[in-house]
C-alpha cells in the first residue's frame, strides 16, 4: 500500500493528503512530529532533504508536493485533476506556481513580521495583487480551469483558506469567496480543515524556522 509520510499543520503535506483524499486512494498514513522525527537516520533514508510530504508507492520514493500530486494523477486518473485542453491546462499550472512562488511567501511574512512594519505592509499588497489575478483565472468557472476539482484548487486552496485567520478577509474578492466557500463545503475539506490549535502550532512553528534561517544568514555572511 502506498504510504504517506506527512503532518497535518504541513502546507506542502496538506497538498497531497487532499489529493490522497479526493482521488479515494488508499493510503497508510505515517505521522511524523516535526520536532524531530524528519531529522531521524531511518527518515532520510526515505528524505535526504528531511522534509515532508512523502510518499513512497510500488518501491517508488517521491519528494516535493507538486511532483507527488502530479505522480498520483498520472498514476490514478480518475477521477481526473487536470484538465486536457492548453489553456485550461495553463491555468492550473500558473495558479498553482503562483501559490507557491508569490502567495505562500507573503502569507509567511504576515505570520513573522510585525504589523506596521514595510515588510508586513508590502505582503498585504502582493496578496491583493495574488487574489485580483485569481479572480481574473477563475472568471465564471466554478474550479480552476475547470467545472470540476482540479490540483490548481488544492495547491491554492491550502494556502488562501489560511487568509482570513491571518487578518485578510476575502469578502472584498467575490469569486474567491465563493471558490472558498465551495472549497470547504467538499466533505474532504471539512474532515481535514485545520483545527484552531494546529495553526498556531504552524504558525509557531514558521517563526522558529524564520529565525532559524536568518540567524543561518548572518552566520554567513560575518564568515566571508
């Protein structure tokens, strides 16, 4: 059976558990505690990188949510999470690198910087500038690039849904709204939604990994 080495406050493991589950594929999920787990000898032999998600099938290992999730479609088509056609195929691709190359990134800000500060500041306004160009996407479809649920969905779907717990509301963005709300009325959704307590655990959990990779920073920079 396939196994699924992932933590429930994970983004990225969030990505691929939502797959795991919309696709109805059986799984044996193994919980790893980031405290400590992921830096273990027996798990960097399945992740030399020592991060989640993983997941290891028929003797295959893959690391990296978007090469999973792609894996799990190719492998498991149905139901189907891409859509054939170029443009809406295009569609999915530029939401889901968006999300993770210009939406996460702030929304990391918004949970280690101050709220007056430049830095906090200038996330609100790439978000906005994130959200405005997913409405122009989404247009009058009910999923991205599709009628039906599509990895594009997932992938923005586990980072815009933490918005209004980090003081963005999505009232002002009406399809996205309404994208979010459909979002979370999919019985998947709701049995993973993440519990008030797990995400201060996230976003404890971001402070010290910011902290850690600053310090990482100086550290080299006084060294050259």
């Amino acid at each position: 059976m396939l196994q699924f080495y992932y933590n429930p406050i994970s983004p990225n493991a969030r990505r691929v558990w939502l797959t795991l589950l919309e696709k109805g594929i059986a799984f044996e999920p193994i919980l790893m505690n980031l405290d400590g787990d992921q830096l273990q000898e027996n798990f960097l032999t399945v992740n030399p990188f020592h991060h989640i998600p993983v997941v290891v099938d028929d003797g295959l290992r893959i690391v990296e949510s978007l090469a999973i999730m792609d894996y799990l479609e190719a492998k498991y088509p149905q139901p189907t999470m891409l859509p054939s056609k170029p443009q809406a195929l295009a569609k999915v691709r530029m939401v889901q690198h968006i999300t993770a190359n210009e939406l996460f990134p702030k929304i990391i800000a918004l949970i280690y910087e101050s709220a007056d500060s430049p830095q906090f500041i200038k996330a609100i306004q790439h978000i906005d500038k994130v959200l405005q160009f997913f409405t122009e996407i989404l247009d009058n479809s009910l999923y991205f690039g599709s009628e039906e649920l599509t990895l594009a969905d997932i992938v923005a779907g586990t980072a815009v849904l933490y918005l209004p717990n980090l003081g963005v509301s999505l009232s002002a963005y009406l399809k996205i709204y309404e994208w979010s709300e459909r979002l979370m009325q999919r019985p998947v959704w709701q049995k993973t939604k993440i519990s008030p307590e797990d995400f201060e655990q996230f976003k404890r959990r971001v402070r010290v990994l910011v902290k850690m990779h600053r310090r990482e920073l100086v550290s080299k920079n006084k060294s050259r």
